[in-house]
C-alpha cells in the first residue's frame, strides 16, 4: 500500500502538493478527493493498509521474524486470527488473501510496469 501511494505521491506530488503527506491514510484520502484513485478505492486501501498494519504489528509483539511475512502454513494465523477475533484460522486466512489479492490487483493497474 505504501509502494502504491508513494508511486501516486512521486508521479502527481509536485502539481498536488496535499497528496504529499508522510502519513499513507492521510495520502490516501488526499489522492482520493485530488480523483487520482476512485474516492472508494483510496478508502479501501486505507482499510486494507489498516488491517494490514495491524498483523505486522502483531506479528512483532508475537516474535515472528521478519515481522512483515506472514507465514500461512506456520502457527501465526491461529494466533493472528484469534487477537484480531476471527472465528477461524480458515476465515483469517481468506481475509488475509482477499484483501491482498485487492491490493495487488490494484497495484498493477496503478503502477506501471
């Protein structure tokens, strides 16, 4: 998501100085409202950023290393899945790829090859 809205900030940042924000939720919302990205899809990679974040940090307060991979086949999302109160291993799991899967399709629509 960072790669995203940093590739967004470099390409129209000098002619839309508000995009420019350091902070990617704040970014977001700002290439939102500038028609950069539909107004939907900025706010949803603002969720997806959000939960996304939220497993890296639970993955360090966990000990997994590196702590932004997300191993599916170790024991981190029967743990990831229960602080976040998922039902399931399984439902997180099909969170977890349905949200990237979004993020990557919209990556390479937006970043050019």
């Amino acid at each position: 998501m960072e790669f995203i809205t940093q590739a967004i900030q470099m390409t129209h940042g000098r002619r839309l100085p508000a995009i420019t924000s350091p902070h990617t939720v704040t970014a977001l919302s700002q290439i939102g409202r500038a028609g950069l990205l539909p107004a939907d899809e900025a706010e949803a990679l603002a969720g997806h950023y959000r939960f996304l974040r939220r497993i890296c940090a639970d993955l360090r307060l966990f000990g997994a290393r590196p702590s932004d991979t997300l191993e599916p086949a170790g024991p981190m999302p029967a743990r990831l899945a229960k602080s976040l109160d998922y039902a399931s291993r399984k439902a997180f799991l099909e969170e977890y790829k349905r949200r990237t899967a979004w993020v990557r399709a919209l990556y390479d629509r937006v970043v050019p090859a």
